[in-house]
C-alpha cells in the first residue's frame, strides 16, 4: 500500500478526474452468442445486470462473469466477451444496434437459451497523470459482486444504480448512466492507485517519494510555469545533481523530458477545445514563442499544432 504522502499527492494529481466521450450499449443476448471487441484508447466496461458471462483479453485466459460482477479493461485491449469459451465470435462492428439516444446503443442476439443482460461503456479520459497511473494498472481488473477487493464502499452501491437504470429503461436513463460510468471508473482507478503494491522505479515510485512528489505535483498543477531543474530541485528540498539523478532514475525520464510531454498534453487538452489560438497557446504552457512552441509540439505529437488541430487531436503522445 503506498504511504501517506503517496495517497496525497494522488489525489492532488488526480483531484479532478477528466472524463469524455462516455458512449454504452445496452447488450441482451441468448445463448448462443459471443462478441469481439477491436483494441481502442477508451477504457471499456462491462457490467453484468442478468445471467451470466466469460471474458478473453490479452493474456488469453477467459475469466467468468456472474451477475452483479464488472470489468474494466483499462486500456481497451482487445477482447470477447461469449456465452462459454471458445465460442466463434462476431465483431461487435457487425451486430445490428438501434441508436435510442446520442452515444446510447441497443444490442439483441436473439436465441433459445439462457439470457444475459450487460451493460458496456467505452469511457475516454485525458491528461497525463491520469494516463501514466493507468499506464502501470493492468490490462483488466475484475470486480465482484460484494467482494471485499475494492476498498471503495460507495462502488456497489453505484453498480446496482447502474443496473437499475438498464432493468427499468426510466427517462433521462442516458444521462444517468453516463454520469455513473464517469464515477465507477474514475472509482476503480483511484481504489487501485490507493492499495497498489509498491514500485521501485516508475511514476507511482515518484509520487511515493516524500521528496520527488513535492516536484510532481508542482509541475501538474502550473505545467506553463519557468521550471528548471534548479527551481524543481528547490520545490524538493534537494541539490540540484542529487534531484536530477534521483528523479531521472525513478521516473525513467528526465526532468526536462518529463516537464515537456506534460506540457504538450495541455496544449492537446487546450487544442480540443477550440478556446484560444496557438500564440496565447505557447505562452500559456511555457513556451517563450509561438515558433518554439510549434518545433517542440511537432517534434513530441509528430504534427504542427495548426495541422493537428485540422486533423483532430491525437489520444496518445509519441
């Protein structure tokens, strides 16, 4: 379990948990059936409301679901979900959905045999603390019914509204459910980050570190501010050489590094926006001109900001 300063400067990282483009399907099949789903960058999650079901992700194993049990598979691997193992399975792009609201699907396989009923969500989020904690949880955490697992007590509690809301199709359940998805992953993410096993290098290491974390959180909180190893080196209470080695060694980058991915995954979250131009951009995430900003920002995302914005923006960094 991390220590005390750890689960601080979690949650001053993670105060704010940025959650987009939350889209479900409310999923009835009969046996026979099995679904594949393509690798995406949204968290996928699956929610069993009735009967039952098994999941293959990336190591092959097929895990089974009971009612009331969920999955989240963090990083929206590839996957089938079926009736029993080993089934042949259709891609999820193939079944015949009805649209019963913006970013709310129906699916129907009809059958002769038992009945399954799930809910499935694909949940986008940004920022670059959010996704290097994800980085380090694993590919799919499962979650059972009442299990003692989840140190979240208000996580059941959520799992049943959300199933309620699929049983009883009331008005406004769109919305409801969208808000919901928002808080149970956002609630699993921090119940793992809260009991995770202790790292010996990486960014959850860095957060553990009474010293490194001071660094870490400064720079997430004002990425646009005139950081140097020298000022970040003061923020922890270190020389200058001993911050730049200890931090370059537990991150896995350096400093420098560190501050200008963090930089370009504001200007990302700024450009997607649309709210202001690429000058008051540059200035606003720590650049001194539009023209370095733009070499640093094509040099890291591999478009100019410009292009980038035409094309849409990236989910990844390169």
């Amino acid at each position: 379990m991390p220590h005390q300063n750890s689960t601080d400067a979690i949650n001053a990282l993670l105060q704010d948990f940025r959650f987009t483009g939350v889209s479900y399907g409310q999923c009835e099949m009969q046996k026979p059936w099995s679904i594949s789903f393509t690798p995406q960058s949204t968290a996928r999650l699956h929610l069993v409301v009735e009967g039952e079901a098994w999941l293959k992700s990336g190591d092959g194993a097929w895990d089974h679901l009971a009612k009331g049990d969920l999955a989240l598979l963090v990083r929206g691997p590839e996957h089938i979900l079926a009736d029993r193992p080993n089934r042949p399975s259709t891609p999820i792009e193939e079944l015949a959905g009805s649209e019963i609201a913006p970013t709310v699907f129906e699916f129907a396989i009809p059958g002769r045999g038992k009945r399954t009923v799930m809910t499935c969500c694909s949940v986008a989020y940004h920022g670059p603390a959010l996704k290097s904690l994800t980085a380090l949880m694993p590919e799919s955490i499962i979650v059972r019914a009442g299990s003692n697992d989840i140190s979240d007590p208000l996580l059941f509690p959520l799992l049943d509204a959300m199933a309620n809301e699929i049983r009883e199709k009331r008005m406004g359940s769109a919305t409801m459910l969208t808000r919901l998805a928002d808080l149970v992953v956002g609630r699993i993410i921090r119940s793992w980050a809260e009991t995770a096993p202790a790292y010996s290098n990486g960014w959850l290491a860095a957060l553990n570190d009474r010293r490194l974390s001071k660094a870490l959180i400064a720079m997430h909180k004002n990425p646009g501010d005139d950081w140097s190893a020298q000022t970040l080196a003061r923020q922890s209470g270190m020389s200058k050489s001993a911050f730049y080695e200890r931090f370059t060694a537990t991150v896995g980058q350096t400093p420098s590094k560190y501050l200008a991915m963090l930089r370009m995954s504001a200007a990302i979250e700024i450009l997607r926006s649309g709210k202001t131009n690429i000058n008051t951009l540059a200035f606003k995430v720590g650049y001194k001109s539009e023209a370095s900003f733009s070499r640093a920002f094509k040099r890291l995302v591999g478009h100019a900001p410009g292009a980038a914005r035409r094309k849409g923006m990236p989910e990844e960094l390169q």
